[in-house]
C-alpha cells in the first residue's frame, strides 16, 4: 500500500517529516517498507509550450523546437518523437537539477544550440511504465498549465510516498483513510473524514436494485450520474494515482479508483443505458452462464459464484471484475455508480476459480466494512459532478437487508495489565481506546467498549489486549523471564541423544554433512535403476508440485546423495566423504488416508584415491560399536543400485538396518561419475531402537592370555565369518577376541582358494591356561575347521 | 702408581668415544690392567707394607673409576646431543591429520540455538513434515477462508493433508497431549510452493518455541527472547518488538536486532537501517489454547518462530541460499 504523505495530511492534523511518521507507524503495527521522495531534487524545471517543431538540419532523428515558457522563447534540441507544436510539456532551464543529480546546461547538440531540455516523466521521477502509450518513451505531455510555471507546483508534485506492509487482519488500512485514523491515533493527533457534499439535480434516479443472494452480497450502494463528458482526470488526480501505483485512465475510471484508494471501497461505474430497464439484480450465475469480463476473457460460471445483472444478462462479476457488455467508453453518457458490500469468503472462491484477481477482489476477500458503502459512493457522485462534467440525479439506492451489528466487549484492565506484565493506567488504556475511535464506558472494574464499524478484526479482549499493547508501545514493557512459572528442567531425549551422537560418530570417521531437499521425480529412481515394481516407487505425490520432477515426496536418499557426489566430482573435489541425516516418507496406502511413515534416515556417500566397500563398512561399523549394536550380520545384497558383488544388507536378528557397497556401474553411468563411488542408507529410527549405551562395568583380567595364530587355506568364496563362526563355535568360552590379520592369494595358494590368517586369543577368567589346555582348544578348532569347512592347516 | 695414575688421566681425557673409554678401563682397571699388574706385583712387598700400597691402589683405582664414569657421562652426553642435532625436523612440515567431518551451518546454527534453549529449560518435540490441514491451519486458528491462508503458498497432498507450511503444527501436537508447564522448542522442515532463487526455497527450516503455564505474561515473551538474542548474537545486542500479525498469536510481534554487521549504524547487511528482522513472535491465542484443550482462563503462552536457513545466511554472510543446499565440499568445510 502507498500512501503519499500530502494525501494523508488532508486528513489528520500532523507536521511531522517523513522519516518521524514511517518509525511511529511501524512500531505502533503499520510497517513501512520504505520512503519514496518526489519532487525534492527537482528546481528550475518549467511549464513550456512548443510553438514550433522542426528538423535537426545535421541529425535525422533530432528535433529543434523553440519553446515558449511566458518570459521568453528557448530554442531546444530533443531526440523525443511523441511531441508535436502545440504541445506542453516541463522544461529543464539551463541550471535546473532532476532527481539522481542531473544538472541540465545550455550547450549544442549536433552544432544547434539547445537552451535546456525538454522532460520525460521518468526524468521526473514518475513511473513511466503506469502512463498510456503516448506518453511513454518520450516527453511528458501536460494539459496547458500557465506557461512559465513551476513544475513542482503544476503538478503538485512535492511529496513522500511511504510504503506499508499491511497485515491481512487489517483491510481497513488498504486505504488513505486507514492509515490516516492509525497516525492520528499513534500521534495522539485528531483524525477528520473527508467532506462530502453532493450537489444533486432536478431529476430523479431511474435505477433499481434488487438483491437476490443476500447471503453473498450484504449491501447495495448506488447512485446514477448523468451526461458525463469521458475525458482525462485533473492532473493532481492523476498524479495522485501514479504515487499510488495505479494506472490514470479516463476521469471517471479514475474517480472510482481515487475513491477506493482514499476510502478503501472499491466502486464499479456500470454504462447505464446498456443496463436493460436500468435494473441491476444481484444473484447467483447460472451454471455455465457465460461472461467476458473487462480483461476481454469469456468466462464460465457456475451457481457458487455471484454475478451482477441486469434483467436479461449477467453485466459483472461481483467484487471480482466488471463485464464488457456495459464498460465505460468514450461515448458513455449516464453512468450508474455502484458501491457494494460482499461475502469475502465467495469472492476469494470466485477469483481462485476463474484464476482472476483484481484490486477490487484482493481488498473484497479480506472483507470489508459495509458502512463506508453510502460515504464512498458519495465521494465518488462529489468528485464526477465536479470532474467529469455530469449531473448527479437525485436520490441514492441503497440495499441493505440486514444491517451490521455493532460489537460490544467488555474487558477488564487488570487482567490486561497482568497478561501483558505491565502497570498501564486504566485511564490510558481508555485514551489508546479512545484515539482509535472505540468508544468506551467505565463500568466499574470493567470496561465497556463499542467496536468501530471498520474494525472487523476486534471480536474479543484478546483483540483489545492487542490494540492496549501496540499504541503503549510494546517497548515499553518491561522484560520479566518467567518469575511466576514453574521451574522445568531442558533436556533431550534418549532418541534425541543418540541421533545427536550418530552425527558426531560420522563427523569423527570423517564425513561432511550434506542437506538436500526433500521431492524427488520418478527420474530419480530411474537414474538408480529401481524397477517400476519397487516399493520405492510408491511414494506419496503433492498435487501442486512446482515440476513432474519435484513431485513425489522421497523414499530414498540415494538419488540426492549421487548428486551431491556428482556436484563435487565434476567440480574437481578429489575426495568425497558425506552423509545426511533426514527424513524418508512411506506411505501405507495411497492415496494417503493417514499420514505417512517418517523414517529418519542416515544416507552416506564418498569416493576417493583412498577410499572402498572396506572403508564405508569401517564407518558402519563404528557406528555400530559406539551405539553398542552388537550381533550384526552382513549378508549379499540384492538391490539394483548397488554392484551385487561388492554391497551388503545389514541384517540385526530378522530386522535389516540397511544396505551398502558400491554403486552399480549402470547408476554410475546415469550420473556420470567415471570413479567408483560407495554409498549406503540406513535406518537410523531402527539404530536408535537397537542402540545399547547403557555401560556395565566388568573387572579386567587377572590372568594372563595365550594369543596363537593359525592360518588355514579355504575355498576362495568361503566368507571369512565363517571360519570366525567355527573358530568361535568351537573354542568356546576361553576364546577372548578373533582377529583377521591377513588374507591371502597367490604362489603356494592353489587356484580356487585363499589363505586366511587369524590371531586368536584364549584367556580365562578364573585360573591361568595351562599351554596344554590351549594347545587341546587351538587342535580342536584346526580339526572343526577341516571337517566342516574343509580348511586346510595352512 | 702416581705415575700409572697421571698417565690413565692424561689418556681418558683424550678420549672422545664410550668405546674408548672402555678399552681404557680395561687397560688399566680390567683383570689384565695395569693396576692388577701393579697389585700382583705386591707379593714382593714386605707384609707391613702391603697394607697401605693395598689403600693406595685402591684410592687410584676409585680416582680412575671416577673420571672414567665422569669422562664417559660427559661423552654420553656430547653424543646424545649430536645425534639429538642429527634428528631435528622440519617443524613446518604437516601433520598426520584425522579429518574430523563438517558440520553442515544450519545444523551448526541450531545447535547453538537448541543449547541456549535447553538452558532455559526447553526440551525438543518433533512433528511429522507431512501433516493434516488440521494442524497446520484450522487449529491455528486460520480456517479455510483466513486472508492469512493467501500468504502461504502451500503443497498439497489431499484436501486433508499437506507439507507443513510452518513449524507451528507442532505447537498444537504438543498442547494436545502435554499438560502445563510446556517449554518447548521444535526445530525442522517446512514447504512453500516457491521457485528456489537467491532468498526463496521450497524447503526450509525452522524453529519454533512455545511457553504455555500460569502467569505467562507478555514481558516474559520479550525477555525470553531478549536472551536469546544476546547469547546468540552477542552480549551488545538490542533487540526491538514491533506489532504484526499471526493468526495463533494476538498481541503478535516481530522481533528486530540490532545488525551485528555494524552495530546499529548501518550497513550493506541490515539495509542501511542499523536493525535485522530475525524472529515473529506472540502470545498464543486463546482460541488456540482452547482448541488444544488447554484453559485460555487459566494458562497463558508465549510462542516464537524463526528461520534457520536465513539466520545461518546472517551469521556467515551468505549471500546465496541455494549454496545451502548445494552441499560443494567445499562451502561445507569452511564451517
Ligand atoms: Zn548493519
């Protein structure tokens, strides 16, 4: 919202600057954005009228005109093409300053003298591009002001534009009026509404209203203006409007778009005589009833939206937009005003459905004060009586079936004082009350107070609290912490802590944190050759997604960590170790009748000279280790994504916490990664369901242990673990810790087989082993590991 | 024996190795030395003699035990510091590092966040991303037709559910099924349908808290906050409230800090205004209350929401918040 300052001051009683007027609104809840300066580096530019026009003698796209500002007659080259002789437009005298420090002096262009410059509106700081055709991209053309005239003072254009950000609880601050009752009120200043007074003809008003929904539309102002004289509005109207951001059109266009902006009621001017028997009726659309709206769309509606009509056809949208079939033109003569009051939750519905929005709809869907209806419509039948040449005919219609209530609170200051924690005078609550133009009556320990009609947002005492606490200043309470609340002790829980601490052991193996977003395209699964039968693919899908490929809610974090591994290695990053930590999403059934499950999920990636399955495996497994996981096996993996040799599922009991290994060379290849990358997922709700950090104390050995290597030679795909199982299996409890220490291939070793060497330790806890006691375990196993695994003392 | 002890002084002296040394105790200490030679030869004293050339032989070899010892320390010593000479390194040379892995900065930032919080007595409620329209508007009390819905671009799944726009839903999950006193703070992701630039993503973070007990008053809002920004943003930090709005918030308001760029004076990173917007604030609405079973008569709160990936952006001078999301090595080992 705009607001120019010299607009405002016509309606509250305030000299204070710019800057003092943006800090006191936005501290008391209307937030400025910013100040926009007019006029102010703007001196010695003048009215001037081009009395004649010719071409550059030397330069095919220059003009010489000489140009008359009442004291004399300057010669002056332009480059502009939209001028002709006759024109007025602002002269920059020899000396003048623009905005942005341009300093205009006499010189010659192309061997001619120019004795200053002719202004564009840009050059005077205005937004061209809210200017019709022809004034764009060349000069400013003027209606004939007094030659000589200062052009700040011509156009009135000295002033500050401040720019709100307004909440959408407040509506009645889209408006002059507004913004004006908040300064008055935060300034402690006294606010006036504008002067109206119509000057009505001899003839009487011709038009009907009949409301039809009175659910949708609550109130029907309107007034008939006849014999206007379409033509372009005053000039300060106009550039009221450009300050404001809104486009000048024609003077009753503009009428109607002044008026919303002072009062904040959007207008609709109807052409009359193109209304049938000058009868407007309000009603429901009929389904598939058609309408070309003001934009030139035809649109279909539909029984939920309202339309307003007359007795044959459907003339406008209500609130949203008005139709074609009876626009204001060039040959309008009588012109009916409307000035209405509508449902805002139907217009926010019309405009969503027909994907149309417009100033009127966007201030109607925050719903609007039906009261300011008859005073807009006034104002509106004031400023084209005086503007657009018409006769305002006499009598007002105004459909009001069910008038406003006015709300009624009562409140009670000490509550407010000790919700707030603060010691506010009753009676200046009353005087914030008072200045925002509650009215308020003193009932005791109570307070009673009426709601101003515009104030829709003020349904109960919170509301009030609100309004009590911003006008006092939220600054100026004081800041307590807690003193009448209970103690509560902070902590994180179990859960939290282990998720805390899987990060930590991740960092400490080395590994970067990554965080990438959470939607994913049936692409991403593709790219890592999930099959079309996958669980992974069932995933649940945003209706509105902002691409096919950003669609479905993820089930995987591989894609993302690929990525990622690909974003490092095309840009040269040698060494890739990462994980994330977040969420999947796994739907039950779709489409989703209940909420999905969010499975934390910790995603591992990395590539590098140093790097293979061992090295990811390593992190697992300290992972595993400091969480005190313990029985973990490691079994063959069947996932597309990973090479089927070279990755592992990881397996606790029945439940399986993960998979991980190198990526299939195929997934590779989708991404483009020409280096052998290793990555794994794992469920961290399940580790942290697993996790055992509870520590127990056991004494440490008395007696000392036996440590005994033995190698043997085994079928070359014999898993290790096996002989670790037997070796375990068979020595029983004085086995201590098996250890592999080598594994071996090569001469000696027969085709087909590996060597396999261990440390193992025997202790006991209650005696020392006598070396035959170890010597009888230590045969024993080379004897188990023969006979069942066909291992060969090596 | 005078003679045999000047000239064993004389020769240690100019030894300059241990070998040295030890051969010189063997000559003349040793089984076959001097000195025993000498003592053999004693058994050509008369026996009143042997006596006192036995104690004088014996102050000898002492004496020449003593240098021997000293001499060889001496040596020894000499010896350790050339080869100590020998060993200097080039302490310029790197280490052996054990990469410890990066934190991600969001992470980081609300780690910090988290602990001042904790300290305060707030423990952490998480909420599911995924969530019933329920929670995230109607029981914050913004129904279907709240102009505040427009401000929120939102992802929907069904009519019923969607990805959470805000943090906020937590707030009610908590009320729902925790009585009073409540201090919590709820970090995680949140979904704008918004084109990912330079300020904007789709997926973001946040942070909300909420205080909900008897005698909950607006001043602890703001001196709760107020101490949160000091820790975070230093000591010297000021902080401003100004009204807003929220739906489940009423009085509402956002909490601006004095720019720790500058100080307050002005600078490239608060806009030249000397303050940054870093939080939205309020007192928890009684229909919000209500609507979580909680008594608005009896118990009053205080909740709070800020966005991490902005502040992580304000902290480190980020410029671009998609780098946030790149995950380049090395943006991430610059933390
Ligand atoms: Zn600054």
């Amino acid at each position: 919202m705009l607001v120019s300052l010299s607009w405002l001051k016509e309606f509250v009683d305030i000299n204070k600057d710019a800057n003092t007027i943006a800090d006191g609104l936005t501290m008391s809840g209307s937030k400025v954005e910013g100040i926009k300066s007019y006029g102010k580096e703007i001196s010695n530019v003048v009215v001037g009228k081009i009395i004649l026009l010719e071409k550059h003698p030397n330069a095919n796209k220059l003009w010489v005109g000489i140009v008359d500002i009442g004291s004399e007659k300057l010669q002056i080259v332009t480059g502009a093409q939209n001028i002709k002789a006759g024109d007025y437009i602002p002269v920059a005298l020899h000396g003048a300053t623009l905005p942005g420090g341009v300093k205009i002096k006499r010189g010659k262009l192309r061997g001619v003298e120019s004795n200053g410059m002719m202004c564009s509106a840009e050059e005077l700081g205005l937004d061209e591009s809210l200017l019709p055709e022809y004034q764009r991209n060349g000069i400013f053309i003027l209606p004939p002001f007094p030659l000589g005239m200062d052009i700040n003072e011509a156009l009135q254009l000295k002033d500050d534009v401040l720019e709100f950000e307004i909440t959408p609880n407040r509506p009645d601050c889209l408006s002059i009026i507004g913004i004006a009752r908040e300064t008055a009120a935060t300034f402690r200043k006294s606010f006036k509404m504008p002067v109206i007074e119509v000057k009505e003809g001899e003839e009487e008003n011709p038009a009907k209203v009949t409301i039809e929904a009175t659910d949708l539309c609550f109130r029907y102002v309107a007034r008939v203006v006849k014999n206007v004289k379409i033509g372009p509005s005053p000039m300060w109207m106009q550039m009221r409007l450009l300050k404001a951001g809104i486009r000048p059109i024609n003077n009753v266009v503009d009428v109607t778009n002044y008026v919303m902006l002072e009062l904040g009621q959007p207008l609709h001017a109807f052409d009359l005589d193109k209304v049938k028997n000058k009868h407007i009726i309000v009603r429901r659309a009929k389904e598939g009833e058609r309408l070309v709206t003001l934009d030139g769309k035809e649109r279909v509606l539909d029984s939920s939206m309202l339309v307003i009509a007359d007795e044959e056809k459907a003339i406008g949208l209500g609130g949203v937009m008005g139709g074609e079939n009876t626009e204001i033109t060039d040959s309008t003569v009588n012109i009916l005003i409307e000035s209405a009051n509508f449902k805002r939750s139907n217009i926010r519905h019309t405009s969503k459905k027909l994907g149309l929005r417009s100033e009127a709809s966007s201030r109607f869907e925050k719903g609007l004060d039906p009261e300011i209806t008859v005073l807009a419509c006034e104002r509106a039948a004031q400023l084209m009586d005086k503007y657009c040449g018409g006769t305002v005919l006499k009598g007002i219609v105004d459909e009001y079936p069910k008038p406003m209530e006015k709300t009624v609170l009562t409140v009670n200051p000490e509550r407010i004082n000790r919700f707030l924690g603060a010691n506010i005078p009753t009676s200046e609550m009353i005087e914030i009350l008072k200045s925002l133009e509650f009215e308020v009556v003193e009932k005791g320990e109570e307070l009673e107070i009426m709601v101003p009609h515009f104030r829709k947002d003020v349904t109960m005492e919170a509301d009030i609290v609100e309004e009590i606490a911003r006008l006092f200043g939220y600054n100026n309470i004081e800041d307590s912490l807690m003193k009448n609340a209970q103690t509560t002790l902070g902590s994180l829980t179990k859960s939290q802590q282990l998720e805390e601490k899987t990060r930590e052991v991740l960092l400490a193996c080395g590994l970067n944190e990554i965080v990438t977003m959470s939607f994913m395209g049936e692409k991403d699964l593709d790219k890592i050759n999930i099959p079309q039968d996958s669980p992974f693919r069932k995933a649940v899908r945003i209706i509105n997604p902002l691409g096919e490929d950003q669609s479905l809610m993820r089930t995987t974090l591989l894609p993302f960590m690929l990525n990622v591994a690909y974003t490092n290695y095309s840009r040269k990053v040698e060494e890739f170790k990462a994980f994330e930590v977040s969420r999947v999403f796994l739907p039950k059934e779709l489409p989703l009748t209940e909420l999905p499950q969010e499975v934390k999920t910790i995603s591992i990636g990395m590539y590098g000279k140093d790097v293979d399955f061992y090295t990811i495996k390593g992190v697992i497994e300290t992972l595993f280790e400091v969480m005190g996981i313990e029985g973990v096996e490691y079994v063959r993996a069947q996932e597309p994504s990973y090479h089927p040799g070279r990755s592992a599922k990881i397996l606790l009991g029945e439940e399986a916490l993960g998979v991980f290994g190198e990526i299939h060379p195929d997934v590779l290849e989708n991404y483009d990664i020409p280096v052998r990358v290793y990555c794994g997922e794992i469920n961290l709700d399940k580790i942290i369901e697993c996790a055992n950090i509870e520590k127990k104390y056991t004494s440490l050995p008395k007696y000392p242990a036996v440590e005994r290597d033995i190698a043997v030679v085994v079928d070359e795909d014999l898993f290790v673990k096996e002989v670790e199982r037997v070796i375990r299996e068979t020595g029983g409890k004085f086995i201590e810790k098996i250890e592999l220490f080598d594994v071996y291939r090569g001469p000696n070793i027969p085709e087909g087989k590996k060597s396999v060497a261990f440390s193992i330790w025997y202790r006991s806890r209650e005696r020392t082993l006598t070396d035959e006691e170890v010597n009888e375990i230590h045969d024993s196993i080379v004897e188990a590991l023969d006979r069942r695994l066909g291992a060969k003392l090596r | 024996m005078k003679k045999l002890y000047e000239e064993a002084q004389k020769e240690i002296s100019k030894a300059d190795s241990l070998q040295q040394i030890e051969s010189l105790r063997v000559k003349y200490l040793g089984k076959k030395g001097k000195l025993t030679q000498i003592l053999r030869g004693m058994g050509s004293l008369k026996p009143e003699e042997r006596p006192i050339i036995g104690q004088i032989a014996n102050e000898v070899r002492e004496k020449i035990e003593n240098i021997l010892t000293e001499t060889k320390n001496k040596i020894a010593q000499l010896e350790k510091e050339k080869k100590m000479k020998i060993e200097y390194l080039d302490i310029t040379m790197p280490g052996k590092l054990y990469k410890y892995g990066h934190k991600h900065p969001m992470t980081q930032v609300l780690d910090e966040i988290k602990k001042i919080f904790l300290g305060l007595g707030f423990s952490i409620a998480e909420g599911p991303e995924i969530e019933f329209t329920y929670y995230n508007f109607e029981a914050l009390n913004t129904p279907e037709d709240h102009p505040a819905r427009d401000l929120q671009d939102t992802f929907y799944i069904t009519s019923d559910i969607l990805l959470r726009t805000q943090t906020s839903p937590v707030q009610v999950r908590t009320m729902e099924k925790t009585k009073p006193p409540i201090r919590v703070i709820s970090p995680g992701r949140v979904y704008r349908s918004d084109e990912i630039d330079a300020t904007h993503s789709p997926v973001f973070h946040q942070m909300e808290g909420l205080v909900v007990d008897e005698g909950i008053t607006m001043g602890d809002l703001k001196g709760v906050l107020n101490i949160f920004a000091k820790k975070f943003f230093g000591e010297d930090t000021r902080t401003k409230f100004r009204p807003h709005f929220f739906p489940f918030t009423e009085p509402s308001a956002e909490m601006d800090v004095s720019c720790f760029a500058c100080g307050g004076k002005g600078c490239r990173v608060c806009g030249y205004t000397g303050w940054i917007e870093i939080l939205g604030a309020g007192m928890v609405h009684p229909n919000v209350l209500k609507m979580s079973g909680i008594d608005p008569e009896k118990y009053t709160g205080f909740a709070f929401g800020l966005g991490i990936d902005r502040i992580t952006m304000l902290k480190y001078g980020i410029e671009d918040l998609r780098l946030l999301f790149e995950n380049d090595m090395r943006f991430i080992e610059q933390f």
